[in-house]
C-alpha cells in the first residue's frame, strides 16, 4: 500500500510536470501568434502579385550547380522570449520590439557583407564569405554577431532594467555547399558540417551570449577577448572547444571598451584583407597586361611589395605605413594596363576606385595615390615613405641578378622603339647607376655594395663591345 509520503512525493512530480507542459504551451501559443502576424504580412505582400507572376518567380531551372565554398563563417542565431510572452501586459509592444530587431539583423548583415541564408521562426541562419569568398569572413561575421546582441540589448519595453528578447548565437568557420535557390535575396542553401556545428553551438549558447568555434577561435584571436566555454562532441573529431566572445581587444577598441573597432583594429584587418585585394589584381594584370612587358609583369609587382615590407619593417615604421606601402606598390605598375606611358597616373586612378570600393578612408587611399606617383621616374622622394618605395622599385640595381632583368627591361623598351643598341643601353644604365643612390639606410646596407660591382660588370661590358 502506498504511504502518505510517497503519495504526496507523486503529486509533487505530477505538478511539476504539469507545471513544465503548461509552460512549454504558453512558449508554443506565444510563437503561434508571431508567426501569424508574419503569415498575415506575406499574404499581404503576396496580394500584389498576379498568379502567374508567383508562378514564373517559382521556377527554378532543372540543372543546379553545387558551389563548394572552401571557407565561410556561418553564424546560427536563436529568439529567446516567446514562452514569456503569452498573457504579457505589453505583448503586442514586444512583438512589434521583435519586428524592428528583425530588422536591425538585416541591416548589419549588410553592412558587414554577411548573407541571410534562412530564417526559421526563432531561428535565423547567416553566412559570411558567400555573397564574395574573402579571408576577413571570421572577423566581419563576429562583429556582425556582437552588433546584433547590442541591438537586442536596446529591446527594453516600458523601462524595464533588462531587455525582453534574448539572442543566443552560435558561429563556425569552415567549408559548406551552396545549393543555388534562384532567389535573388538568398542565391544559396547551405548545406554541411559547418552548418550542424554552428546551429548546434547556437542552441547550447545562453541568451546574450555568443559561442564560436576553435576553428574561428584561431582566425580571430588577434582582434577579440575570448575565454574558453566549454566542450562539445562532434562527429569524426572527438571534442571541440568552445571559447565566448567578451568583446575587441582594448588596444583595438575606442576607448579600450571593447566594443567599437579603432583605426589599429581596421589597419589588422586591412593586413589580412590585402591577400583579396592582392588576388583581385594580380587576376586584373594577368588578363590585361601586354604580353611584351618584359620587365613591368606580375613578377616585378610581387617584388616590390615585398621589398616596401622587408624595408619598411627595418626602417622603423608603423603597422599602418607598412600597409600603405604595400598597397602603393601592388598598384604601382597597374596603370600599364591601360597605358606605357603615364602609367603612375593611371595606376593611381586604378587604386583609388578598387580601395575605395573595400571601404578604404579617403586620407590613407589619398597616401596611397601620393606614392605611386612618387615612383615616377627620375624618383625624387620627399619623405621616408617615398624613400622606401623608391628604393624598392629600383631594387633591382643593387642585386645579383641585375644583368638579366636590366635585359628584360632593355627588351621592353627595345620594342617600343625607345631605346637603340644594348651598348647604348648598357651606357645608360652605367651613366645612371653611377648618379644613383639608395635613400633609406636598410636598402644602402642591402644593395650598395653589389651596386658598385654592377658598374664594374657594365664597364666591362662595353670594353669587350669596344674590342670588337
């Protein structure tokens, strides 16, 4: 016979969970409501539309080519709120609350370049590095996330302390397959491990949080305040950590807050996001530069830019110089594309439109420009910068391979009718050479040395043209 203490230890139980089931209830009904609100809007939406109109927007063609993406950030964002919602006294403030976060999502994702893939209800589905394959995708993807906890943390209804809605967000980095949609909004449904590890990181987060994986942990340690967060089984791969975003690095944020990136946050960023830039260009110069530059090619721009780096690390220079140097000699060349001559010019148009397209401020695109047009030739550097990339560009007078390239650019001038015999050009390089001088003290260390056995080289040279 049951005893008095186990009869009531069973009600007990059988209210608690009569207690849960009705909470579960009021979380459903709470959900119910929203989504009707929204299906009345599409419904709405739709009216505008004839049948025929919705049937062509539906038709998406038979043959789907699958796009592998070697790198995304997928970023899997969860509502919390709506079992609190039912029976509220200002439901219909927080729901409207709810709309214009919605919102708030859409529009930084915009303006971080980061694709809205999929919105479930709750749950929201985004992807950096789709809509362009980039290496800054991590970065972009976890200031998107922490702008979108700030925009939920303003959803405080009736001046209440704490905000209604809960955001719970979970981001991973790697590969994904895109499944074309056809739609315009959304041109890809993403597919893959990377997808399973984000959402299962999202749903394990706690409200306000934001949870990132080891992998994204590592490509954005440098920019943001992480702690460790755990452990979460994954298929394949035993157990993944788990770290929790607290915000940037004081010395990259404004004020040391941690939450608005300064000028040195952007100057990291932009180190990393030159290999695209980088990509972008030499793609544009192997396709449009002529194939008689001997000497002016791709081979001659990778050089430089890393001559400028090599150089202007040993000259002391700042982590936003060493930028600009690089980017000046990456677009140094370019305007050949377009023009032999003038092309410091040209060059300087190329990558004032390219930069400012990457967002780049207008002082550091304006410096950019000022040292192209410092490699014009006879160079007459006005400050250390000019001086580095000067030195860079004329690099090749101090090195061991100088006969060769001098060759090649003697070639290219030769076909262009702008030089005459390899004896008068070897005269004008000996002429030159002579006169010349490195400006900065790291590329005198460097090249004046071999400078000196180079017009020993040329001189001998014209003896024996002379001989004969």
């Amino acid at each position: 016979m049951e005893s008095i203490e186990d009869y009531i230890l069973r009600i007990t139980k059988l209210a608690n969970r009569n207690k849960e089931l009705n909470d579960q209830l009021q979380g459903l009904v709470g959900r119910y409501e929203i989504i009707q609100k929204q299906n009345e809007k599409y419904l709405n939406l739709l009216s505008e539309y004839s049948y025929e109109e919705i049937e062509e927007r539906l038709k998406i063609p038979s043959k789907k080519r699958v796009k592998r993406f070697k790198m995304v950030s997928v970023l899997y964002a969860t509502i919390r709120g709506f079992d609190r919602i039912n029976n509220h006294d200002h439901a219909q403030e927080l729901i409207d609350a709810l709309d214009e976060l919605y919102l708030a999502f859409d529009d930084i994702a915009k303006k971080y370049g980061v694709l809205k893939v999929k919105t479930i209800g709750d749950t929201f589905l985004f992807a950096g590095g789709v809509l362009e394959e980039n290496r800054t995708n991590p970065i972009d993807v976890v200031n998107a996330a922490m702008e979108m906890q700030a925009a939920a943390r303003k959803c405080i209804i009736n001046g209440d302390t704490e905000p209604f809605w809960q955001v719970s967000i979970g981001i991973h980095t790697g590969p994904a397959l895109g499944e074309p949609t056809g739609r315009k909004s959304s041109p890809y449904a993403l597919t893959g491990e990377s997808v399973n590890i984000a959402s299962r990181l999202g749903m394990a987060c706690k409200g306000g949080e934001i949870n990132i994986s080891v992998m994204t942990y590592e490509l954005v340690k440098e920019f943001f305040s992480l702690s460790e967060n755990g452990h979460m089984p994954a298929k394949y791969k035993g157990f993944l950590d788990i770290f929790k975003v607290n915000g940037i690095l004081t010395n990259l944020s404004e004020t040391g807050a941690g939450i608005i990136p300064n000028r040195n946050f952007k100057t990291k960023y932009s180190l990393i996001q030159f290999m695209d830039i980088q990509e972008e260009l030499l793609d544009i110069l192997e396709h449009k530069l002529p194939e008689n530059l001997y000497y002016h090619n791709i081979k001659h721009t990778i050089d430089v830019v890393t001559e400028v780096e090599l150089i202007g690390w040993a000259e002391g220079l700042a982590e936003e110089e060493i930028l600009l140097l690089k980017l000046a000699a990456l677009f140094h060349d370019s305007g050949h594309t377009i023009d032999y001559q003038d092309h410091e010019l040209h060059g300087a148009k190329i990558a004032r439109d390219i930069l400012t397209n990457y967002q780049y401020p207008k002082d550091q695109v304006d410096t950019v420009c000022r040292l192209i047009m410092s490699t014009k030739f006879p160079p007459e550097p006005q400050d250390l910068l000019e001086q580095v990339i000067c030195d860079s560009d004329l690099d090749y007078l101090g090195r061991s391979d100088f006969i060769p390239v001098s060759n090649t650019l003697f070639q290219e001038l030769k076909e262009r009718n702008m030089i005459g015999t390899i004896d008068e050009w070897n005269q004008l390089q000996l002429n030159f050479i002579r006169q010349h001088q490195y400006y900065t003290e790291t590329a005198r260390n460097l090249r004046e040395v071999n400078k000196q056995s180079q017009i020993e080289r040329l001189e001998g040279l014209l003896k024996c043209s002379e001989k004969v």
